[in-house]
C-alpha cells in the first residue's frame, strides 16, 4: 500500500450489518472508505465515513459505474475491496423454487466474482488486498438452507484459487468465516422461508412443515441472539492490515468447535446433530 496518503478500500453490501460496521471502523481509522450500497437512499452509512456508491453486484453496469467512480477518485489504485454483498435462501430442496436458488448463487457468488474481476486492475496497481466475506456456512452446512451453504462452499473454493492467483503479485486473499452475527440476513431469511412454507403442497406440508417451523423458529433464534457484528469488522481491519494476514479467519462464539467437530466426527453423526439443532425449534 502506498505512503502518505489515505488507504482506500471498497466495501460492497455497505447499507447494514456487517458491512455498515466494516465501513464505520475503517473510516474511524483514517481509510478512504467507498460504501457500495444497492439503493443509495436506503443506506445508513455516515457520509463523513464513508462515500457511499451504487452498486449492485448483479449488474454489469452498475459494477463498471462504481468502477469508475472509485478509480476517478482514486487514480486507479484500489488497496482493499471487502466482498460483503449476500443474501440468504431457506427451505427444503424440495420446497425452494428454482429462482430463489439462482438468486442467491447470482448475488453471493456471481456477483463476488464480477466485482473482484472489474476491481482487479485497480487492485493490482496498489499491491492490495481482497477479503471475502464467507461464513461458517462455508465450512459446515445446516440442513434446510441448501442455497446459502452452496454459495458460501463456493466462495471458498473461488478465493482459494484466487488467492494462488494474486500471489506472485504481491495481492493478498483472506476469507472471513463468521458464525451467527447480528444482522438482518436472518430477517429476511425468515420472510423468504415464510413464502416457501406458504407455497407447500399438501404433501410436503405433511414431509417437511413440522422441521420447516422448527428451522423458522431457530432463525428467530439467530435474530435474536446474534454476536456484534463489529467483531468480523475487527477481523476485516486486521486482514487488511496485518503484515502476514491468514488465508481464513473464523468470528464468532462456538466456530471453530463446530469446524472441528464437522471435521472429525462421521457424517451420519453429524447430520443427526444437524437435523436437531435445526429443526427443533
């Protein structure tokens, strides 16, 4: 990163949650923050920290209008993009229309993707920095949430090879893992799920609405219970930061017990725990 002027850092999924407390703590501690927001009248973030950019990361166009913008101010030298922007999916495959599947891949896989791509030159030319923000989701998956799990193991792979990419130029690659962090993913998680359970036939009603409530219930759970998110804005300063940052940083109470035991128990006990903690209400 270069000397004597202001790093900065573009942080998608800016508006709330994990990436408004991202934007709040870099721009406290003297980055150039740029707040890639889907609605810019929606967004809470405070202009004095952070300037806030439209972005929607399934447009190609709305990519390469940020892109200009953010190289214009920043004469096309970019130290750090934080790929936040994600939403979530619920239901039994069975129950989960296609297209809910298809948008969650196309917002928190494809769309980490196309931003990556178009900020890489800009990236590249400041000897910068990428984190992912990826979830314990991408190490263990819960039943009844197929979608989300599906795009969060693939970020995984997808920084992993990027990550072999960018090292002979001298461009870092982190991922993020966070547990259950409070933020209003869980929200709409559960209106998504509510639509699905609206939407059951009588015989899958009969198959799955029992665990279906039960999973509903336990999002309620997560909304309630959920961690600071300022905990993984922490972990995001110290990836962008840290002379030798990991490759992996897990947030949260219980993540990396949960890691560990996904890796050394046998499958069939695990989905056993799984299938109770998720469907029990």
């Amino acid at each position: 990163m270069h000397e004597n002027e202001a790093r900065s850092v573009l942080v998608t999924g800016a508006s709330s949650g994990i990436g408004r407390s991202a934007v709040e703590r870099l721009g406290e501690a003297g980055w150039q923050v740029f707040a890639g927001v889907r609605d810019p009248s929606d967004a809470q973030v405070d202009d004095v920290l952070g300037r806030v950019v439209e972005l929607d990361v399934t447009s190609e166009e709305s990519i390469a209008g940020a892109r200009e913008v953010v190289a214009e101010r920043t004469g096309g030298r970019l130290d750090a993009l934080v790929n936040n922007a994600g939403i979530p999916a619920a239901g039994a495959v069975e129950t989960v229309p296609t297209h809910d599947f298809r948008n969650v891949i196309e917002t928190n896989l494809i769309g980490q993707f196309a931003v990556t791509k178009a900020f890489l030159p800009c990236i590249r030319a400041a000897r910068g920095r990428i984190v992912f923000i990826g979830s314990l989701g991408g190490r263990v998956a819960f039943p009844y949430a197929s979608p989300y799990h599906a795009s969060k193991f693939a970020i995984e792979g997808f920084a992993e090879s990027l990550r072999a990419e960018m090292a002979p130029l001298e461009v870092d690659v982190s991922v993020i893992e966070p547990a259950t962090m409070e933020t209003d993913i869980w929200s709409k998680a559960r209106s998504q799920l509510a639509e699905v359970r609206a939407s059951l036939t009588p015989d899958q009603d009969k198959v799955y609405g029992e665990a279906l409530a039960g999973f509903d219930a336990r999002l309620a759970s997560a909304d309630d219970n959920g961690e600071d998110p300022d905990a993984v804005a922490e972990t995001i300063e110290d990836a962008l930061t840290a002379r030798n940052p990991n490759d992996r940083y897990l947030v949260g109470r219980g993540a990396g017990t949960l890691s560990l035991l996904d890796a050394i128990l046998p499958s069939a006990v695990m989905d056993r725990i799984k299938q109770r903690v998720t469907a029990s209400g």
